[in-house]
C-alpha cells in the first residue's frame, strides 16, 4: 500500500473525468491477452496530471501508490501522441471565454534560448557571436605609458 489512502483533495473530480475520459484513445489491442491488467485510465490521468502539477519525477510515483511510474509514463506518452493532453487545454479554454471571456486583443509570449547539446554542426553558428574570433583588442596586453612626460 503506498502512501496515499484517501481522497485529500488532489484528485480529479467527477465532473471533470466525464469530460476527459470521452477524449481518450480506445485501449490498444493485444492479440494474446495475456498481459497484466492495464491500470484503469482514471489512476493514470490521476497520476499524470500530480506529476505534471507538482514536478515531481516520474518514479516518485511508485512511492505514493497512486500507479506506477512506468504506466504513468507510458500512458503520458500514448496520450500525448493522441493529442488529448492539448484538447482538454482547447476545451478549457473555450469554457474560460464562455465563462468570463478572454481578451485575445492583448497576447504575451515568452521563450527561452539555449545551447543544443546534441545538435553538433547542424544547429549553425550562435546568432549572437557575429563572427568574432578569440579575445577583442580591449583584453590584450598593453605597454605601460609613462604620464610623466
């Protein structure tokens, strides 16, 4: 038994599991049927969205007892490939504008920019860089000049 034994609050509810489970993909076929029962969809999508709101890893799943790590895991990313994960973020917000409106005159954006690691020659030179080659004239060495005269 993990540690988690009763609702506290951080499920989801009823209402919103209607809404979500007619979203999801149909179980995959297996032609032996002789695998280990398939966690219900609910205690995965639990476990799903508990990952995805606190930032918790994945394998902190395996202590909480709310599904294991690797079904999570898995099922996130048959989801994803389905597409669910971005039509319940659609649904949500055609009900937030029919709800209170959204003002879409005013839209913000934020990004970041970092290295590629793994990208190796095909990510092209640093936009930045301008083409520069070691260190400016301002860093080198200079003789001493007397201010005495």
């Amino acid at each position: 038994m993990g540690l988690v034994d009763r609702d506290d609050g951080w499920r989801m509810p009823d209402w919103l599991w209607e809404r979500i489970k007619v979203l999801l993909p149909a179980r995959p076929f297996h032609p032996w049927g002789c695998h280990r029962p398939r966690v219900p969809d609910r205690a995965a999508m639990n476990a799903i969205l508990l990952v995805l709101r606190t930032g918790m890893q994945w394998n902190a799943l395996n202590v909480c007892g709310v599904c294991s790590s690797s079904s999570a895991h898995r099922r996130f990313q048959e989801w994803r490939a389905a597409g669910v994960f971005e039509e319940i973020w659609r649904q949500g917000l055609l009900d937030l504008d029919a709800t209170v409106g959204i003002d879409w005159s005013f839209l913000a954006v934020d990004g970041a920019m970092t290295k590629a690691p793994l990208g190796g020659q095909s990510t092209g030179p640093n936009p930045t860089d301008r083409g520069k080659k070691g260190r400016n004239a301002r860093s080198l060495p200079t003789p001493l000049v007397s201010l005495s005269g």
